[in-house]
C-alpha cells in the first residue's frame, strides 16, 4: 500500500506545478464554494437586482442585502414581491432544508408548510433559466446564501390570479456538463442562460414568451406601471436584438462595445442604457467569463425583429 500523506503531498505538489505554469485549471475549479456562490449570486445571477431592496437612486439599502422587497410586481397573473432569501427563520428561508431553497430556485417549488404551503412561485422567477445550474454551483449558491447575515424583514403576501406557467427554454432543457465549462461558446451559453438574459430579451405575445421563434430579438417591456422598486424617476426601458443581425443586433458591434453595455450601461452610440438590466452587477464578471457570454451572442442566430 501507498503512504497515504505522500500521495497527498506529490497530489498537492502537483497542483501547485499546474496553477504555476497557469495550466488549464479554471478558475472555477480552485474557487470554494462560497466564493464560488458569492460570484454567482452576486455577478452573472445578479439575485439582488430583484431580492435586495433600493433607494430612490437605485443603491442597495445598507445591511438589507437579498433581505426582499427589491422589486414587486403587478401583471394580471400575480402580484408578487421578491422574497427575503437571508437565513431569518421567520421571515426569510432559515427554516428551509438546502433541497427545499434548491427546489425553489431550479423547480419554482415551495415546501409543503407556512402561509404559501406549496404554491409554485410566480414565473418571475425563472426556473426555466435557473435549472441549467450545474449541481456543483446550485451547491455553491446555497453555502452562499446561508452565510449571509439573518434579516428580519415582513413582505406583502403574494396573490395568484392564475396558474404558473414557464415556456421551456430549450438550452436549460438540454442541460449542461462540467466539461462544457472548458468550451467558451458552451459556458458562456450556460451563463447567459443562468443570468436569464434571453428571458428579458425576447418579446412576449398574449403573456407568452416567444422562445422559439424570436429568441433574443428584444421587445419586451418593462414599465413603472406593473414593476415597483427601479430608480426614481425611471421611465422604464423595451429590450434590445441582441442577435447576430448586422443593423438590428450586435452584428456590427466590437466585442468592447458588447462588453462596455453589459457591464457600463453604455450604449454603442453612447446611450446610457436602462434598468431593469443590472449592469452593476454584471460589472463585477470576470474577463474570461464575460469573453464567453459575448462568443454565444454571437452564435445567436441572426434575427430581425
Ligand atoms: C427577476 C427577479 C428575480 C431574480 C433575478 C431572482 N429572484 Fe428569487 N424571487 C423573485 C420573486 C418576485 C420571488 C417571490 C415569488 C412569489 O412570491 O411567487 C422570489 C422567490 C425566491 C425564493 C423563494 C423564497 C420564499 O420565501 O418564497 C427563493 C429561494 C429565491 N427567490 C432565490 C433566488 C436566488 C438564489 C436568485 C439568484 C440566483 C434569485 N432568486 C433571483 C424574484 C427574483
Ligand atoms: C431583467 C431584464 C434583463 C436581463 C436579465 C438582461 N437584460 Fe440586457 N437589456 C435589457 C433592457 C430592457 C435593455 C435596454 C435598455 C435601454 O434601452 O435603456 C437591455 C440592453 C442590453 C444591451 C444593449 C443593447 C443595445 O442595443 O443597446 C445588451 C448588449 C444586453 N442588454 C445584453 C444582455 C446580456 C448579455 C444579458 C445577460 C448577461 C442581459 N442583457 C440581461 C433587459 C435585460
């Protein structure tokens, strides 16, 4: 038999042989899983643009991170606020198991106990999007989420005025693997679609999103009437074509340009862009990470709108 701890020393000497010649260890792979959940909820997931509450100039409210009541919403199906996602037992999710808080996010499921026993959470939730998560990060968004500091904070109940519905979004239907992380067109797949970017950017007839056959073309609407908690003063903002196509998408944007309106709010002619996108957030995305999310926007099919 091998000697356990010399296995363990030339395993860890090697490693170290791998990060100095910068051999391919993503970056990923060497992250904790609470770094790993801090980045995903905080970057690409951007769970505080919905969960963390704002002040008028659309800064998040000290000591009340994803404590809910960042955003709430009023459309003829629902009329629901974000949730507290802080570990408070009584009024966030400190009282779920770590299956019961993954349910909810790749699943919409609530646990079977408390005020909404089993309702399915409304599909402002995307966990169309969400259930592409790979096990490993769904793990990481949990450690993360329960390091956070308990707040106590009471929201309006939600009212449902018709069932759940998610269009299925073939790309997190299909599911990904640890290996496509290695690919830059498959990650940054898998991160525009747990970001939910084409959730936003394509346009939706009679209340259902048209995933199939103008995905990525813009024309959805986001409007002060039906979306409380933007910035004052917010005037509201309609999707983009972020497509291929040469005048109407990002055809004849320079990777710069793409990367300075996902992470500045700078549009290529200059614009400054508009909530609800949480440019801020994305702002703190690694290169390699946002190089990925622009190689898949370039594989979108070019489309008009
Ligand atoms: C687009 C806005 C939005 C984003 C982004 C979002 N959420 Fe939510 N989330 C909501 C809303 C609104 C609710 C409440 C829905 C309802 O009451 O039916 C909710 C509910 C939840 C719940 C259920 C909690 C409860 O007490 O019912 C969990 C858990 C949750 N979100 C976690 C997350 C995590 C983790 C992320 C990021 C990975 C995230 N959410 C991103 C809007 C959002
Ligand atoms: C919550 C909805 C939402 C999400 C999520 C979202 N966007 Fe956007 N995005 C918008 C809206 C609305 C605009 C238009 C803003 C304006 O015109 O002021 C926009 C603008 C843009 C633009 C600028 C396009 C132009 O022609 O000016 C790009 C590029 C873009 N989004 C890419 C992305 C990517 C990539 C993701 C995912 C990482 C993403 N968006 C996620 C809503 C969203």
């Amino acid at each position: 038999m091998q000697n356990p701890s010399r296995l363990r020393r030339i395993g860890g000497l090697l490693l170290a042989a791998l990060v100095l010649c910068g051999l391919s260890v993503p970056a990923r792979a060497q992250d904790s899983l609470l770094e790993r959940g801090r980045y995903l909820v905080t970057t690409v997931m951007a769970c505080g643009n919905c969960h963390t509450p704002k002040d008028a100039e659309g800064r998040p409210v000290a000591g009340k991170q994803l404590a809910g009541g960042g955003i709430a919403v009023d459309i003829p199906p629902f009329a629901v606020t974000s949730a507290n996602i802080t570990p408070d037992v009584e009024t966030g999710i400190g009282a779920w198991t770590d299956d019961e808080v993954k349910r909810a996010i790749i699943h919409g499921e609530r646990p079977d106990r408390g005020a909404q026993a089993g309702k399915p959470l409304a599909a402002i939730m995307a966990a169309n999007f969400f259930k592409a998560l790979l096990p490993r990060d769904l793990d990481a968004i949990v450690v993360y989420l329960r390091s956070l500091p308990a707040v106590r904070n009471v929201l309006p109940a939600p009212v449902y005025r018709a069932p759940v519905r998610h269009e299925p979004f073939a790309e997190a239907d299909r599911g990904f693997t640890e290996r496509d992380m290695q690919d830059p067109v498959r990650r940054g797949a898998y991160l525009a679609t747990i970001a939910h970017c084409l959730e936003c950017h394509t346009p939706m007839h009679k209340g259902v999103l048209q995933l199939d056959t103008a995905l990525g073309v813009g024309g959805r609407r986001f409007l002060p009437a039906f979306i409380k908690g933007l910035p004052e003063g917010w005037k509201g903002a309609v999707s983009r074509n972020i497509t291929a196509h040469p005048e109407q998408g990002l055809g004849g944007w320079s990777d710069a340009q793409i990367k300075r309106a996902i992470t500045q709010a700078v549009g290529h002619d200059g614009r400054k862009l508009q909530p609800p996108m949480d440019y801020a957030s994305y702002a703190g995305l690694r290169d390699e990470d946002l190089d990925a999310i622009v190689a898949y926007l370039r594989s979108l099919p070019a489309q008009p709108r």
